[in-house]
C-alpha cells in the first residue's frame, strides 16, 4: 500500500442532556429513577416484581467502583505471555480488587402518551458491563454481550401507550473476564427515542467529502431512511449560526437518499483549529415533516503516504498521543463529561494530540470533546480474538458477535472528525499463525466495507512472528507494541513505508517518590511497591520515553506514538501485580487523581510547542541525606540551564546526542543534598537568561491549600470541581513528605463525590469523606446539585493543619 487518500466530512449527533423535544421526535434520557440490586433475583424481570427495596441510582452507574477493595476479588494465577512471563503466578488486583464480578439488575417504570399507531420506539444503550438481557413489561427482547459496545432494539411491539412500562436489565460479569478493571453496570448513558415510522435509521447517516479544497469542499451525505416516497432537505450552517448551504433530493437507491452539497470557503477541522458546522437534516414525506435531525460536523482531509506519513490537511502530522483505559479514577467507569473534559485538558496543556481507546470501544462523550478541543482518535475494538488471553474474555464471542461489534461500532461513531484510524485488536495471540492473518484480513475488509475512509491498525507485540506470518503485512498501518529493537527490521520487511507506535514507552513511577541510588533497569521493585519518579524504570517487555522519542525524531517513517498511559487506571499494577496492596497501574503520565508525574513534564518539554516548560525534581526535603548524593534532573524546553544550591553553582547542563537521556533531559548527577534552596535558570538559544524557577525545603505541615479546577459549576447534578488539596508550612512552601489524614465536607447546593490520592497502594475508598495525602496532594471532587442555582462550600480538615474552605458558584 503506497498511499491512502482518505477526505472525509464527518457528522456527530447531538448528545442530548435532557429530554429532547421537536416536531417529529422524542429523545428521553433515561438518567434518574433506576432501582438497582446487586446479585440474581427470580423474577425481576416481571412488571408486577417488587423493587421498593432496591436502591435508587442514577444512570450512567458503575456499581463496583464502591468496593471494598478486596485482594481475593478476582485472583488470578496466570502466566501473561505479553509480559514474557514464563510461569504461571498468583495476581492480585490485577482487575483493580473491587468487586465486579456477579450479576447486577436495573428497573425502570415510565409512560409514553406520545404513541400512536405510526409511532416508532427505539431504546439505545451506549455501554452495558456486560452480558446484557433487556426486558421490557417482562419479555425479553435482546441482549448484547460486549459490554463496550453500543447497541439498540426496536420495542415498539412491546411498549404500552398511555399505561406503566416497565424496563428491566440483568448484566453479569463473569470471573476471569478482565485484564483491567472493567467496571459493572450500565455506565453508559441510555435513552428511549421515539419517532414516525418513516423516520431516519439510526445511525443511518454516513457524509463525505471527496474534494476539498481551499475554496470549496463538497459534501456527500449518504442517508438511510425507513420509508417511500420521501425526500430530505438539509441545511448547513457555520460555527456561529450562519447557513452557508442547502440541499434537497429525493433520489434514492434501496433505502438510502443522498445528497451533493458545496460548502464555499471551507474551515478545516484539525487539532489546532477543531472547527464544527451544524447540519439541519429534515425528512419530508409529502409536505409533511417526518424526522428531523440536528448534526454536528467537521471538514478535514486525511492521508497516508509512504512518502510523507500522515497528511492532515495536507499538513505532515505525528501522532504525539496517549492511550487511555476507560475509567476515571475514584469514579470508575460511569461516564461523565466533566471528568472527560478535565482529563483532555490536562492533555491539552501536555501538547498531546492524540488518543488511543484502550483496549475498547469509546464512549460517544469522549468522542463529541475530542471533536470540540481538537484530538485525534485511534478507536480501538478488541483486546482478544478467537484465542484466548483469559478464560472468560472475548473469545467466547467472537465467532457469533465479532462482525456484530464492528459493524457497531463503526455505525455509531464514524461520522466523528477525530477519528482517524480503526483498530481490530490489541496484542492477540493470533498473532502466531495463518489462522490469525486470515482473521486480521476478515476484520479489516469489515472495517472498509462499513468504512472505506479510514485505515486500519492492530497493535502488535509479537513483532518477529507477524514479520514471518504476513499478519503485518496486510494491514493498512502496521502497529508495534514497543519492540523498539524491531522498529528498523520492521520497516524493512513490511511493504507500507511507514509504522506506527501504537503502544509506547510503559515506564512506570509514582508521584513524588524517588529512590537512590539513581539507575536506569527494568522490573525495579521496593518494599515500599512504589516506583520511582527519576523515570528510569521500565518493565522487561517496555522502555523509557527517550527510545521513543529517539524513532519519532529521527525516522520520517515513524507516524508517532501513543504512549502507555496519559492516566494511571484501576488495575493492572505492573511492576506488582503479584503484591498486596496495589491495585491500580504506574504507567501513567498523570496518576489516578489526574495530578501529573515528573515526566509530564518530559513529555510536555517536547510536545507543548506553544509555551515553554521547566521542571525540576526530585522535591528537596531529604532529611538524613545531608551530604549524600542526590541527582537532580530539569525536564524543559530549553536547551541549557545551570543548576544552584543554596546560591552556589552546580554548572550548566546542554542538551547534547552524547546519550539519548543527554538529549532530551538536562541532569546532575553529583549533586549533593542540603537543606535549603535548589535554584534552576534556563537560558535561551542566544545564552541569555530566559527563564528560572527553585524548590525550597518545606517545614513542618501547618495548613492546608484548596486550588478549584472550577468554581462555577453547572446545576445539572452531574458537573464537578476538581480540588487540589496540597500542604504547606508556615511560609507557604510546599510539604512534598506529607501524608496527614484529611477529612472533607460540602455543605450548600452541592455534594462530595469523591477523593483521591493517586497511591497505587491505598485500600481507602474513593466515596468516603476521607482520605490521607500522598505525598502532600490528593483531589476531592465536589458535584454540583440537580437543576437548583445556589452555592456550595468545601471544607478540608486535618488534625493538627489549619483547614481549608473553598466556595463554588451552582448555576
């Protein structure tokens, strides 16, 4: 494959945050009154079925993530062939130690005095964990078991107009389903959408665009209907409401109409410039109005070229990305935008560019913001095919459901502009093998058949065995799992004339610890199950950033990367996953509160082009250190700088090809501790003074320091704030050691969500108004109350610390 020219415009429905009303249709979310019940119940699916006793939750719900952790929940004695394992061990927490496994039921009662007999009702779920059954006033009308996937049924046969409709869901989580913590429940949003019979399909529209240039791109939108004797009128408008096109056909072949639109003067979407037009998409049998949508669209253009790598917009761009598990930390897996929206924002000020869904299928809310703040997206499907890594995974479907679930996922999603590529799997042992290669061949064909747009990856570890197979061969983008001793052979022997580092890096460290003395070395582990923040330690299989960065600088024929993980996620606690406790995973650029690491600021130094970086670490308190060595490393843009203790030079440190670490860090390795002040100043190309910063030894713990992400938030009972509590002495210098026990209240039109710590090794639970620091910070998450304007307070105490308030506008 020399090149691939993909120009595409894509269309994103409209998320809906309340009940939706127009002429012709009727979207419900089905948010609130859910009851809910952990474990199997005879009989629950039935209308007459007693709940009263159940608990009241809200929807998107995960109902594991309230634990207790627990170090027999899902133990596994497994040999994990990724990791070069080669006896099988005992793992704890490698699925996050909360309790997922087991049935949960969900009921729902609701009236519909909307239906008539040329009515039609969808009910539509984003996610379900997993094995879903759905019953409606007791018949079972479907299921679905992926519990990433996105699917719907037609219970129009079912529904009850003007009566009591009962919504029943049973979903169970088998053991050894897992290798990272999966969540339970339905986490992903669900909604009733009730239209005419002659209406859109869902899913049903699919728009490109196969010329773009600077004065005009023509839009194809391809639409399915359900329905004769229709025609479809569209109206395009700009980002502020301004119409710039219309169109109107009733040309039809089967059930699909399509349209030709030019748009003049196009704005193209791209990371820097995440421009979105709004079409207006109305169905007309007759002159009577049927259907009618309202979509959200962005024109951009894509390529791949064995020439030039990745064109965007014509434009050479390196994927500077991060892969990203599902979960958001002390919230586990129930979706919610605000915590998406923090997480890309975070990344944004990190000059990340790129998201990879790992090893699952998205869910549309981090889609709709990554078209909004401008990311692009490798949406990925699968973690396993037909062989298995673990008992109970995807292999029990994927013979019966694999088409199923891309066909899903594909409909659903590819009208998002963010995405840019497909992947079929991640790591699969059918990797080995011509079983395996004409599995990789029958995904991808489904891929373009749905698709032809966008290529197709698979993120491969097993390099050697795909290189002889031809597995790699076929694919659209060939994608390497580390193997960075590969990457040149690779480039060899694969016929694209480009690779992708689908997965990188995987160093591994915990904010704010540092251990002595300082080496480079794979599988590092202390008594403490901590890693160290120098971020020179790896696992066997993995390396530091810097081999990567190496490859993306160097080689014209690296697409870019996307490093192992932007956020720590529950589970999967490499290098000690056969220790207790340690529950959630090191590989994180941000730990699990979202608090960045040391090497957030490695990696910024090179992908945040737009504002400088300076960092130093480690802290400098380190009582009992006096005298001994203690290196000191600055992360930073600039390419020199000269180091101070207490006043006195260390020397400067340029940027040099010496090494590789040489390259992208600035380090001095003699340097040794004392009390007081380590000074940093970076001089610019010219050698002047550009820019300082220092670190101070902190004192005893005296006060507490609330730092809000939000003050304002909206009265939707699902907005958060989130406070950054830190310690300080008593002139204000941070206390990098603290660990005090805090406590925390919201009082006022609020309530308290949840805490953090960031400690892979901490049993406390997130729910709990207590928690202890970690290394003088953790996170509390206050959530805004439900459709009331007002005010709320955060309070944080600690024993022998003068408390903290912050006050938060509702509206």
């Amino acid at each position: 494959m020399k090149s691939i020219s993909l120009v595409t415009l894509f269309l994103t429905i409209t998320a809906f945050t309340a009940t939706s009303f127009s002429q012709t249709r009727q979207t419900i979310d089905f948010k609130s009154d859910w009851k809910f019940h952990k474990g199997d119940v005879e009989n629950a699916n039935e209308t007459n079925f007693d709940d009263a006793q159940w608990q009241s939750v809200s929807v998107p719900h995960d109902w594991a993530i309230y634990g207790p952790f627990d170090k027999e929940v899902d133990k596994q004695t497994v040999k994990i062939v990724q990791n070069n394992e080669k006896v099988a061990t005992e793992k704890t927490g490698r699925t996050g130690a909360l309790p997922f496994i087991g049935v949960g039921w969900y009921r729902k009662t609701f009236t519909l005095d909307v239906l008539t007999s040329n009515k039609k009702v969808l009910l539509a779920f984003d996610g379900a964990m997993s094995n879903s059954k759905v019953y409606v006033n007791g018949e079972l009308v479907g299921g679905w078991p992926f519990g990433y996937n996105y699917f719907y049924f037609d219970i129009t046969d079912y529904i009850k107009k003007d009566e009591q409709n009962t919504l029943a869901v049973r979903l169970e989580n088998y053991p050894f389903s897992s290798r990272w913590y999966p969540g339970a429940g339905l986490y992903r949003k669900v909604q009733l959408i009730v239209k005419d019979a002659t209406s859109f399909q869902h899913w049903g529209h699919f728009i490109t665009t196969p010329y773009i240039s600077d004065d005009l791109a023509k839009v194809t939108i391809q639409s399915k209907v359900n329905g004769e004797n229709v025609r479809i009128e569209t109206i395009i408008k700009d980002a502020k409401g301004n119409q710039v096109a219309t169109s109107k056909t009733d040309a039809r072949f089967g059930d699909e109409l399509e349209q030709n639109i030019p748009v003049k003067k196009p704005n193209l979407w791209s990371p820097e410039n995440p421009y979105l037009y709004t079409a207006e998409l109305n169905l007309f049998e007759g002159d009577e109005l049927k259907d009618s949508e309202t979509i959200r669209f962005g024109i951009r253009k894509i390529e791949y070229s064995r020439e030039k790598g990745f064109l965007l917009n014509d434009v050479p761009t390196k994927f500077k990305g991060v892969c990203l598990h599902h979960d958001l930390g002390p919230i586990g897996t129930a979706i919610n935008k605000s915590a998406l929206r923090r997480q890309l924002t975070i990344l944004k000020d990190l000059g990340c560019n790129a998201i990879r869904s790992s090893h699952n299928m998205p869910s549309i809310e981090q889609l709709e913001l990554c078209d909004e703040m401008g990311f692009l997206f490798l949406a990925e499907s699968f973690d396993e095919w037909k062989k298995p890594k673990i008992k109970n995974g995807y292999n029990l479907y994927f013979d019966e459901w694999a088409e199923k679930d891309v066909v899903n996922l594909v409909h659903a999603t590819r009208n998002h502009p963010c995405i840019v590529m497909w992947s079929s799997g991640n790591e699969v042992p059918d990797q080995w093998g011509s079983d395996g290669v004409k599995r990789a061949k029958w995904l991808q064909d489904i891929f373009h058949r749905e698709d032809p747009t966008r290529p197709v990856t698979v993120g491969m570890d097993q390099v050697k065995a795909v290189m002889e197979s031809g597995f790699g061969a076929i694919m659209d983008i060939p994608g390497l799992n580390y193997r960075v001793h590969l990457y040149d052979e690779a480039y060899k022997r694969f016929p694209q004339g480009f690779i992708l580092g689908s997965e990188t890096a995987s160093t591994v460290s915990s904010r704010g610890v540092y251990k002595f003395p300082v080496v480079k070395g794979p599988d590092k582990k202390y008594d403490d199950y901590q890693s160290s923040s120098y971020d020179l330690e790896y696992c066997n299989w993995s390396n530091i950033p810097e081999d990567d960065f190496v490859l993306q600088d160097d080689k014209d024929w690296v697409l870019g990367e996307f490093v192992w993980t932007g956020f720590d996620y529950l589970g999967e606690p490499t290098p000690y996953d056969n220790y207790w406790p340690s529950r959630s995973s090191y590989f994180g650029i941000c730990d699990l509160a979202g608090l960045p690491k040391d090497r957030y600021y490695l990696y910024r130094s090179r992908w945040n082009t737009n504002e400088t970086t300076l960092h130093i670490l480690p802290h400098w308190n380190w009582e009992g250190r006096e005298g001994e060595i203690t290196p000191v490393f600055v992360y930073t843009s600039y390419k020199s700088a000269e180091l101070f203790v207490n006043g006195k030079s260390q020397g400067v440190r340029t940027k040099n090809d010496s090494t590789k670490l040489d390259r992208y860090r600035l380090m001095w390795m003699d340097v040794k501790y004392e009390p007081g002040t380590l000074k940093v100043v970076a001089f610019d190309d010219n050698g002047k003074i550009a820019e300082e910063k220092e670190i101070k030894t902190a004192g005893k713990p005296y006060q507490l320091v609330l730092d809000a992400d939000k003050k304002v938030l909206a009265a939707n009972g699902e907005d958060l704030s989130y406070v950054t509590v830190s310690v300080v002495d008593k002139d204000g210098i941070p206390c990098p050691l603290a660990q005090n026990q805090l406590k925390f209240k919201v009082s006022g039109d609020a309530s308290y969500r949840a805490a953090c710590n960031g400690d892979a090794t901490s049993l406390e639970m997130f729910h709990q108004p207590t928690m202890k620091l970690f290394n003088g910070k953790l996170v509390v998450l206050v959530q805004s109350g439900g459709n009331k304007a007002g005010s709320a307070k955060l309070t944080v105490s600690g024993k022998g610390l003068k408390s903290a308030s912050t006050q938060i506008e509702i509206k």
